[in-house]
C-alpha cells in the first residue's frame, strides 16, 4: 500500500468518527431547543407576577427577527429539513422565544446588567407581506419581554419598521421602547467622519448622498448632515415624506430624488432603507465612493467589496463595548452590538427606563445617546463589509484614487 493510499484511508477513518457527533449535536440542539420553546410557552402563559419574581435580575431585553429562513435553521437545526411551506405556516404561529442572554459590565456603574435577546418569528420579508400580523407578533414579544422583567425592551431591524417606529406599542406595554434609531443614526455619522479623516478628506467638502432619507435613521442622519457638508443629496421611494423633509430642512444645497442613481457622484453614500434586500450595486458608485450600509437586511450587494476595490463599504451601526457578553451568534465580533442593541443596553445602564427614540428622530436623541454610550465605555467598532475586516490597503487605495 502506498502512502497516498494509506493518507487517503486515514482521512476516510476520520471522517468515520467526526461525522456521527456532528449528526448527534445538531438533533441534541435541535431537542434542546424545541425544550426551550416549551420553556418559553409557560412562561408566555403563565402569571407575570410569578416570571418577573423568578427573572428579577434582567432588566432589559432587545427584540429582533430572523432575516431569513436560513436563520431560523441557524437557530433550530432541524428546520433545514423542513418545506418552505411549513416554515411559514409555523413561523406565523410560533410564539417569542428566548434566544440568548446578554450580559454587559458598565465602566462606571455598579453590578452586572443582565438581559435578554427574544426573537419574534417572522422573517423580514413575511413583515413587510403582513404588516398588520407583524405588529401584534412585536406586541407580543415586547409582553413578553415583561414578564422576563425588562424594563427598556428594544426594537430591532424591522420590528421598529412594522410598529412605526414603536408608536403603536404605545399604551399596550408597560415597559419602556427604544428603537435604537438614535445610536443608529450616530454611529452612521461618526463612520463616514472617521472615513473621510483616513483618507485624507473633510466632511464639509464632499457631497453625501442618504438612501431611504424619509425613514427614521435617514432623515436623523440628514439633520445631521444638513448645512455641514458641500451638497446633501436625499433618495427614497417615498416623495411625499421626501418633499417634507426637502422642506424642513430649507437648504439650496439639499437636493431630493426617488431616482436611485442619482447616488452617483456621491463621495459618500449612506444607506438605511426598509428594503430586504441589495438594491445599491457597484455600478452605482463613483470611483473611490465610500458606502455606509446601516440596513439589516443589508442593502448594498455582498459582491461590492470584490467588484470595486477602490470603493470602501462599511457595515455601520456596529459598536464595542468592553464587557459585553451575548450566547448568540449575531454575525458581528465578540464584544460587539449591533446599533439598535447597544442603545437598549446603553439607556439600560444609565437606569433610563421611559420611551426612548421612538417616532420621529431628533438631533437630541443622537446627542443624549452619544453622550450616554461615551459614560459606559461604547466605541465605533472596526470597519468591515461583506469580505472581513476593511485593510488599510483598501483605505490608501481609495485615498490614492481621490488623489488621482
């Protein structure tokens, strides 16, 4: 026998053995999970008198979705056996699970927060399909977060959008809403500064252009831009809420379009819509853009990164935070949130527990929350898009194409 052969039987002998365990974690998961979903049926059915004596020590809970069906296999290992159909049926019958426990140490406050991530189950797209269904379901996961004992409960990717930006759970839940809308906003903000200093640029000579301008996030991120950069360029489908914002912000350098390729002689491009899905693609941007995706669902193409190294696609609405512990994979790094999160966790720590960021974004909502996330140790986490981590090959890159 040659060594090729005795190699390639010894890989097969080890396939043997490894395969079996992965077979047998996956149906352990899948039976301990479907036992936390009956853990979650009695605490949704039972008194909450009794579950908040129980959970005393959580005190906040951030409520999202699964982007996907892929997500959900992600999440019950089993699923990925199952039909689409059923999928759907039983997402829009499922009650709010328990996904994980988030932990987090303030920097300057005392003990350890304790919360809770809770998924409300309907995938984006079955949201947008049933606006009217997803809203009860984001009613019943926030009532939920009540009896786990949260008081400041999160609303995260479109769980804000179905419920107008949490106005609609006004005066059915107790505990206070955040959207995250205005640590969303901030950190947008702050990654195209930062971006534009790497390279060598100044915000106040570039044009910027907002995609989805009329919701929440991108009209807080016009506000914030309107007067303090060379021309303000505003995209979104919906020109009515468009034309309103045009006015209110009285500007000549603010201009207002629902045509999407108007985007492209921005030097920046932020990108926060309500869209599942990419609907800004490499042709779209001029050489050496940078593009902010703020979406979740993300909303510039995955491809970007590949197809235009000279632009720089930053995922936005990521933040550090030194202590901070999560028992789900939420596809960012440890010690990380995601933006929407990190206000729950950041109103959380400074004992805020009314309404916060819901309805119309103002500039003193990013102010308070900046200056509340800055006590507690939060910070901009590293730039990264589709493909890891954005080099500083790709920065000096775009730097030299600007420079020509």
């Amino acid at each position: 026998m040659d060594r090729g052969e005795g190699r390639r039987r010894n890989d097969d002998r080890r396939a043997r053995v490894v395969r079996p365990p992965k077979l047998q974690n996956s149906w352990l998961r899948s039976a301990l999970k479907i036992l936390g979903c009956i853990r979650d049926l009695i605490i949704f059915l039972a008194p909450a008198s009794i579950t908040r004596k129980i959970y005393k020590e959580y005190t906040f809970a951030f409520v999202t979705h699964p982007r996907d069906f892929d997500d959900i296999a992600r999440h019950f290992p089993f699923a990925k056996f199952l039909p689409i159909w059923f999928l759907d049926f039983w997402l829009k019958h499922q009650w709010p699970v328990i996904g994980a426990r988030i932990t987090n140490l303030p920097l300057r406050g005392k003990g350890v927060q304790k919360g809770w991530l809770i998924f409300c189950p309907l995938t984006a797209r079955q949201m947008i399909r049933n606006r009217a269904l997803a809203s009860r379901k984001v009613a019943k996961a926030v009532r939920f977060a009540e009896k786990l004992n949260a008081r400041i409960v999160g609303l995260g990717a479109f769980t804000s959008i179905v419920t107008r930006d949490g106005l609609d759970l006004v005066g059915k839940v107790k505990t206070g809403i955040t959207t995250g809308n205005a640590l969303s906003a901030a950190t947008a903000i702050q990654n195209a500064v930062k971006a534009t200093q790497l390279t060598g640029r100044q915000l106040s000579e570039l044009e910027i252009a907002i995609v989805g301008a009329a919701g929440n996030v991108g009209s807080g991120c016009a506000r914030i831009m309107n007067g303090n950069v060379r021309k303000l360029t505003l995209i979104d489908i919906n020109k009515k809420a468009l034309d309103r914002l045009q006015s209110e912000l009285a500007n000549e350098r603010v201009v207002a379009s629902t045509d999407i390729t108007n985007i492209s002689d921005a030097d920046i491009v932020i990108v926060v819509t309500n869209t599942p899905g990419a609907i800004v693609r490499g042709h779209h941007l001029k050489r050496g853009a940078i593009a902010i995706d703020c979406a979740q669902p993300k909303n510039v193409s995955e491809q970007v990164p590949a197809e235009r190294p000279d632009v720089i696609v930053i995922e936005s609405a990521v933040l550090r935070l030194p202590y901070l512990r999560c028992d789900f994979d939420l596809g960012i790094g440890a010690r990380e949130a995601l933006g929407c999160m990190a206000e729950t966790i950041v109103l959380d720590a400074v004992h805020w527990h009314r309404n916060f960021s819901i309805g119309s974004l103002t500039n003193s909502h990013v102010r308070q929350i900046l200056a509340a996330a800055r006590l507690i140790g939060a910070d901009l986490s590293y730039f990264r898009h589709s493909k890891g981590l954005v080099s500083e090959g790709s920065l000096n890159l775009a730097k030299n194409v600007l420079n020509g």
